[in-house]
C-alpha cells in the first residue's frame, strides 16, 4: 500500500500537490479510531481498511516530500543565466565525449546578487579536459542555462527523463574548459567518501596483480559493482544465459561476503560476548561493501535483510523471512521512495518473494537419494521459484525470455562463490608479496571459465526467446496471477482457483485482440536520430526498415532506439535496406528517391543533390552535408516537409523559413521528435 501511494503521487497533477499533505495525518487518526471505539466485531474490516488507506496516503507524503520542485529554494524558480556554486555528489562517470556527474546547486549568482538555491541537475563536462578532474564532493562555479531533461524522441525508445526525474534530477548543463571552475573546497560526506576511495584502491589493486580484459571487467562488476567495463558482447550474452544477476552487485554477492565472513569470524563465539561482537563486525563489513558498490536497491535489501538476521540472533529472536523481506522494501521506501520505480528493486524483491514462496513445494515435486543429484534439483528449484517472480517483469521491461536460465545457474552459484572468495582473499592479502598475484590467476581462470560457459549457453538453440511484449495491463494481469498463485499454495485457499481461471481467460483475450489489431495496421515511421537516418514501413506485422548504412551496422543503436517500439507493434524481424537501395515488396516500392506505399508517394531529397520532379505527398529532406548552392525544391501547399534528424541546424532552419513562408506544413524531427503517419494500433 505503501508503495501504491508512491506510485499515485506520479499520477497527481503539480497543481493538486497541496490537497494531499493532509490526507495522510487525516487517515492515520481515523485509523486509529476506529481502532480503539469500532468495538462490534462485524465492524472489524473499517479498521483494516484505515489503516490500508493510511499507508497509500504516508506513500503519497513521502514522495512528495521527496519532489525537488515542489521546494521554493529550487533553482529552475529562479533566473539562472549567471554562475552556480554546486557540490559534486558523486565521482565522475567517464563517456565517450564526455564526463557525467550529478551535482547539487548550492547557490545562485547574477547581477542582483548572490542567493542560496537548492536541486541537482546532471553536468556533462566535455573532454578533452585541461585542468585536473574534479573529485567527489568538489565545490565547482559553473556558467550556462540549465535546460530541462529532454524526453524521448522515438516512441517506445528509453525514458532517460523520467528516470532521472525519480532520483529528483530534472535539469541538464553541458559544459566546455573555462565554464567550469573548482572553488578549492571540498565537502565529503565521510562514510561515502571512504567507500569512494576503497573501491579506487581495489579496482588499482586488481590491474596492478595483472587482471585484464574482460576478466578484469568482470571482476571489477563482481566483487565490486564497477560495471562502466562490460563490453556490450559480456552484457547481451549474460542476459541471453539469465544470468545478467551475476554482473550485478545483488543479493546473491552479499549473501556470500556475508557468509565468508562470518566463518572467518566464526572463533569469536567461544569467547563471552563473542557473538554480539561478531554480530556488530558483520554488520560493519557488510554495510561497508554495501556502500563501495554503490547501494543498489537490490544490495540495500540484502543488507537489510541480513541486518535484521544478525539483530534476531543476538537478540535471540526468530524472525519471518516476508515479514523481513516487507520491512526490509519499507525501510529502503521511506529512505528513498522512488526506488519503487527501479527496475533492480523490483526485481530483487519479487525475487526473493517467489523463492520465499514456490521454492519448497518446486523442490517437493522431485526427491532424489543420490546427492549430488539432490543438489542439482535443489539449486533448480531455486531458479524457477526466481523465474516464476520475476517473469512478468522481464517480459514487460526486456522483452525476451532467457530459456536456459535453469541450466546457467547450476554452475553460476557455486562458480560466484568461488570468485568472490578468491577476489575477496586476493584484495585483502594486496600487501603482501606473492600471494595476491596467485589468487589474481586463481580468479581469472574462473572467471574465463565462467564467461567461456555463458557463451556456450548463449550459443544454444533457442537461448533467448524475443519480441515478447506484454502492455501494462497485462502485467497487472499476470502479479494479480501470481499473488492468487501464492495464496493457493501458501494458504491452500481452493476458492482462489475460479479468479485464477479468469485472470488467465484475461490474459490470454488481450493477447489475442493486440494481435488481431496488428494485422490491421498500415502507415510508416520516420525516426529521428541524431545525424542518421532511419524510417520504419509497416503493414500488418510486416516491417520494412529504411536507414543510412552506418546505422544499419550499429545493432546496439538500433535495439536502443527502435527494438521496443517494434516489439510493441508486434513486427516481424524487418527487411532492412539501405536508403540508396531500390525496394520491391508486396506493400512497397522504392526506385530511386521516391518511395510509394500505401497510396502515397514519399519523396527521399538529399540535400547534398537536390531532387526536383514530380510533387510527392511527403518531402523528406536528409543529408550530413549540404551542397554549396543548395535551394530546397518546395510544391505547392497540400504536401507535408519533414527535416530529418541528420540535416544540420543552419540547413533545416533554412528549409523551415521556406515552407513556413508558402504556408506548407513542416516537421522538424529533432525539436519535435519522430514521425507517425496513421498507424492504427
């Protein structure tokens, strides 16, 4: 309920935001009323559904209080076209072009003074830079207007926007050498400082006892949660095997740091008071490692867990693993309420929910004497409880089903064991001569051999299953299946059977009309991607996709900025050409630079050669690099321009002044984003 109240606040309009700051005191003392005087016993449901009602109104509290905009003291409030004094609040994050770090505004400069100010935007520095990188905690002077996160300009394509909104960053400020200046002062906090400087150190270590390559960029994602290393081959082949988990610092790493030190701690028991102080330094140790991977949610509910694990033991109190799991979730939302939108939260929860849950009546299904064959199923058991959980999750976010995740994790879990062992061991012996550099080879032969499994898994038949797509209905459908799902195995409550019955008749009726509707669709899509062009044409589930050679090569460009969009449509894998190609299928025809389909003709004008001839119903303009003369051909009005996304601004300016001019609707696709024409879905 918490977390519903979470996720209303984003569905409030700003303007309403003041209605709701009373909802949840309001609600708290009804609930507590009709705690203490509802006495008749038939009545007993009004004070369970206060209090429910209390917890959505502390959720929408919560994330309200957590809105940066909604505070006076905002900088967007103000006019900030002089300096700003910020903090940076994190280490800097190296890019192709550039460095990336989120800074807090601490305060306002201009020709009226100076006056404190409050946010954080994201600062992008441009390199090469002259001056010495700026560290964590450095107070910076920085000039520019910040300009607000833009959204996506592709449907479907990544909400970069909104994701950074959540962690309450709503504004952007690209900055060259000399817009940027360091103060000279540095305010860290201590504890994230510390963790900032012990992972330097250890990743330092790591290469400096050889590890290289991907071994090194796995270990570093590993044992340390410094994943800026994976190549796009280690990450697309993981998450074929179901395994990407193991990339990502989790719960399973800090289960097993954990677990490590607790047996080297293990001699303290013998000693009087050994166990509280054996119970405090873990906690220590595994707060710290919480805090060098960077506190993903999945690692603070591990954390958390683990923490009220070792509070019951040296109180010699026995907890309830979902009380501990929900009070773990509660904790991480009142910190952070936001967290309920990432993607790692959800995932690591639902997780560990369904293995709680299905785990033991999995394993019940199959008993076997031999033990290794008991291991084996046991494990297994443990992955589909997992799977079960997580599915509709991977579905609605990725797409795609890894089909072989049963068999990737047999080997995965004892082979991290032993990689964080041996990575643990090898940073804590760094001092020392000799013996880092065998645990060094040590670690990267497992860790070759691990990556060495996961393209075997990769390379079988049928590995990953695409183009998955369910709508956020039908994941609502498919958690309310699971909750009835759990109810029947947890409280063997028969009646759920019937609602369970017609949750999957729902699921099973929208698939079905999503496709009927596919095959009744038709129109095209022009993109827009910066210096490239690219243009989708559809009929029924049929897909033929238009696109410079450069950006047909670039498969990861292509599944960031179309592969969801296609999935949702439900196409087909496309027919792909190059924009210079001739085209005939049974739906389109390109000669040329026309393109005719669907009884309309589309006109390809590279403004490199201009192309005049007959009027088209749509003048695409595209093209790098103008010719030196060049004057855009323009019909008469009744016809639509498009400027797409490679034109330069000074050439598709030009070309909107024209259109403008003799009353022609004109389309600019990097200011407004891409282009749909008519297709029904």
């Amino acid at each position: 309920m918490f977390a519903f109240g979470i996720w209303l606040s984003w569905q409030v309009e700003p303007g309403m935001f003041f209605l709701f700051w009373w909802i949840a005191p309001a609600l708290l003392v009804m609930a507590f009323g009709s705690w203490f005087f509802l006495k008749d016993y038939s009545l007993r449901w009004v004070a369970g559904l206060m209090t429910h009602l209390f917890y959505i109104g502390a959720g929408l509290m919560a994330a309200l209080a957590a809105r940066p905009e909604l505070n006076s003291k905002h900088f967007s409030n103000y006019e900030t076209n002089g300096a700003m004094l910020v903090r940076l609040t994190e280490p800097l994050s190296e890019r192709k072009n550039t460095y990336r770090v989120v800074a807090e505004v601490r305060a306002l400069a201009d020709t009226s003074g100076i006056r404190p100010a409050s946010g954080k935007l994201m600062l992008y520095l441009r390199k090469p830079l002259s001056d010495e990188l700026p560290e964590y905690g450095s107070l910076l002077l920085v000039t520019g207007k910040p300009e607000p996160v833009q959204p996506p300009l592709n449907p479907g394509q990544f909400d970069f926007s909104t994701h950074l909104a959540r962690k309450g960053v709503l504004h952007q400020l690209f900055l060259k050498d000399g817009e940027w200046h360091p103060t000279g002062q540095v305010e860290k906090n201590p504890v994230y400082a510390l963790a900032y400087r012990a992972r330097g150190y250890l990743v330092t270590s790591m290469k400096k006892h050889g590890l290289e390559g991907d071994e090194f960029a796995v270990a570093s994602a590993i044992l340390l949660g410094y994943n800026e290393m994976l190549s796009q081959e280690l990450r697309k082949g993981y998450t074929a095997a179901g395994a990407m988990h193991v990339l990502c610092v989790s719960g399973l790493h800090v289960g097993i740091i954990f677990l490590i030190f607790s047996l080297m701690l293990g001699f303290l028991e013998h000693f009087r008071r050994g166990n509280l102080i054996r119970g405090i330094l873990l906690l220590i140790i595994i707060w710290f490692y919480a805090f060098i991977t960077g506190l993903s949610p999945s690692v603070m509910r591990s954390s958390l867990m683990i923490s009220f694990l070792l509070a019951g033991q040296m109180l010699h109190r026995k907890g309830y693993a979902l009380n501990t799991l929900a009070a773990a979730a509660l904790l991480i939302l009142l910190i952070e309420p936001n967290a309920v939108f990432s993607i790692g939260f959800q995932l690591s929860f639902a997780a560990v929910a369904s293995i709680l849950i299905f785990q033991k009546p999995i394993a019940q299904l199959l008993t076997f004497r031999n033990k290794i064959a008991a291991y084996l199923w046991e494990a297994t058991s443990v992955a589909f409880a997992a799977q079960l959980g997580t599915t509709p999750m991977v579905l609605y976010y990725f797409n795609q089903f890894p089909f072989y995740f049963w068999l990737s994790n047999l080997f995965l879990t004892p082979l991290s064991f032993l990689i964080i062992a041996s990575g643990m061991l090898m940073l804590l012996s760094s001092p020392l001569p000799w013996i880092p550099l065998l645990l060094a080879k040590l670690t990267s032969a497992l860790i070759f051999a691990m990556n060495a499994l996961i393209q075997w898994v990769e390379s079988l038949p049928m590995a990953v299953v695409e183009r998955l797509y369910i709508n956020h209905y039908e994941l609502l459908i498919l958690s309310v299946m699971f909750l009835l799902l759990a109810l029947l195995i947890r409280k063997q409550w028969s009646g759920v059977l019937i609602p369970l019955l017609f949750m999957g008749l729902l699921i099973i009726g929208s698939i079905t009309h999503r496709h009927l509707q596919t095959l009744k669709q038709q129109g095209f899509v022009v993109y827009s991607v910066q210096g490239r062009t690219a243009m989708s044409f559809v009929s029924g589930s049929n897909h033929v996709f238009v696109a410079d050679s450069a950006l047909l090569q670039d498969e990861g460009a292509m599944a960031f900025h179309f592969q969801k969009y296609w999935n949702r449509l439900g196409l087909n894998k496309p027919l792909t050409f190059a924009t210079g190609d001739a085209i005939r299928t049974g739906f389109l025809v390109k000669e040329g630079s026309y393109v005719v389909f669907d009884g309309q003709l589309i006109c390809l004008c590279d403004v490199s050669k201009p192309v005049a001839g007959a009027d088209a119903d749509f003048l695409l303009y595209h093209g790098t690099r103008a010719a030196r003369r060049f004057r855009p051909f323009l019909p008469d009005e009744g016809r639509v321009v498009l400027l797409d996304a490679s034109l330069r601004k000074h050439v598709s300016d030009a070309i909107a002044a024209v259109a403008v001019a003799r009353e022609i609707p004109v389309y600019d696709l990097n200011r407004d984003g891409a282009y749909v024409y008519q297709l029904r879905k």
